[in-house]
C-alpha cells in the first residue's frame, strides 16, 4: 500500500478536520486527497493525527526528506518509529520490554553480589 493511501485511511478515520469526500472541515480540499501521488503538507495532521503512528510518521518525514526528524528503526523489532532524542533505541512499545529485561538483570547481579560478600563474612 503507498504512503498516500495509508496517509488517506488515517485522514477518514482520525482526523477531526476531515469533513468528508475529500474536503477539509477548514473550507479547503484535504492536501492528501488531491490527484497524483505528491502532496502538499498539512500542519494540523503533522502535529495532531500523524504521531500517533510511528511506522507511518517516520515513512511520511523520510518521503519528503525531512532528516531532522530523527526517524530510525527500533533496534528490537526493526520497525521505523519517531526519535524522541539522539540517545533513542526503541520504539516506545519495545522500550517498556527492554526496560524490565535490564531491570531483572541488575537486580540478579546485585542479589549475586550481595550474596558473595555475605559468603565472604561468614
């Protein structure tokens, strides 16, 4: 499916502007429903709809080719996501994930430790 297609599926079904058969509730044609397949950027859905998308947000920055956008691919599943800092590594439903595995081992390497200077005193 092309990016202007799935931009146009998240328009019907999540934007608050879109009023229907292409038109934008703002007395203006919705930019992603025009013909061709470029189009003209819409600040609204840039800021409002677009994030909640991460594969689709970082496909629609790298397509104009926005490289300040700090689109990357999650180092876990591999799928495109929206950079909240350079330092960034997973997309926010793998970051969670990654988080309780490195929580699990510090607490296993601390409860080590405390275990082998306890064996050390007695």
């Amino acid at each position: 499916m092309s990016l202007k297609t799935e931009i146009q599926r998240q328009v019907k079904s999540e934007c608050a502007t879109y009023a229907g058969n292409g038109r934008c509730l703002l007395d203006r044609q919705c930019p992603f429903f025009g013909a061709g397949e470029s189009f003209i950027r819409c600040s609204y859905y840039e800021n409002c709809v677009m994030p909640g998308d991460e594969s689709l947000t970082a496909r629609y920055w790298n397509a104009l080719g926005n490289s300040e956008s700090l689109a990357d691919y999650c180092e876990s599943c591999k799928q495109p996501f929206q950079k909240r800092s350079n330092a960034q590594k997973y997309c926010s439903s793998c970051q969670s994930k990654i988080n309780a595995e490195q929580r699990r081992k510090r607490d296993r390497e601390y409860r080590a430790r405390k275990r082998r200077i306890q064996a050390e005193i007695s």
